[in-house]
C-alpha cells in the first residue's frame, strides 16, 4: 500500500476546508486522518476512505463505493468505504461526508472505551 505525496497533501487540504483540526499520520505504508482525536479516514493507494457502521454504509454501498481490504480482494473487509471522487471535490458535500465518519468514528471510541471500562470493573 503505498499513497502519494501529492495525493496526501491533496485530501488534506480539501478535508482541513471541511473540518478544523485534520491531521494525518503514517501507518503501514498508509496514512490515517484525524479530526482532533477521532481516527476517521484513511488513505490507501492513493485512495480516500470514511469509517462507517451500521448507519452510514448504506450510503457508500448505494454509490457503489467499495470497502477497503488492505490484503487484497480476498481478504479482511474492513469497516471503511471509499469515497466518492465528487464528494471529495465538493467542499460542502466532503463536509457532510467527513463530519458523518467523524461521528461514525467517535460513537466506535465511545464504544471501545465502554468496554474497556466493563473490563476493568
């Protein structure tokens, strides 16, 4: 998996348009994308993909976006959806997009934090 400098610096720049406090850091040849501390996108070959879950895939899958697989076809699926190229053009349509992963991402932290908290007790 491999991403462009030129791509990265492309998506950062519409989704810092979109969002306030995008970052991006380097992972497994990839990048992840964050919005202050929710991790809510990626980027894979030069790719860009949202975290969904059961309220928002249907909106990738109803675009024909597909999830991404960091080992191939016939590998793991996991739970982010590329994202349209006109939405990624569009500052209002990213937004929307981007704030929906965000959400998408933040309710995933709450989650995990609820159940690290039941195992700790």
């Amino acid at each position: 998996m491999t991403v462009s400098a030129t791509y990265r610096a492309f998506v950062l720049e519409q989704l810092s348009r979109a969002l306030p406090d995008v970052h991006a850091r380097s992972m497994f040849g990839g990048v992840g994308i964050y919005c202050g501390p929710i991790f809510f996108a990626l980027i894979g070959n030069d790719v860009l993909y949202f975290k969904v879950d059961e309220r928002t895939r249907e909106h990738f899958e109803a675009r024909g976006m597909r999830p991404f697989r960091p080992f191939g076809e016939g590998g793991e699926v996991m739970q982010y959806y590329e994202v349209p190229a006109e939405v990624l053009e569009e500052r209002e349509a990213l937004g929307a997009w981007a704030e929906e992963a965000v959400a998408v991402g933040r309710r995933a932290k709450q989650r995990k934090g609820k159940r690290n908290g039941l195992m700790a007790s």
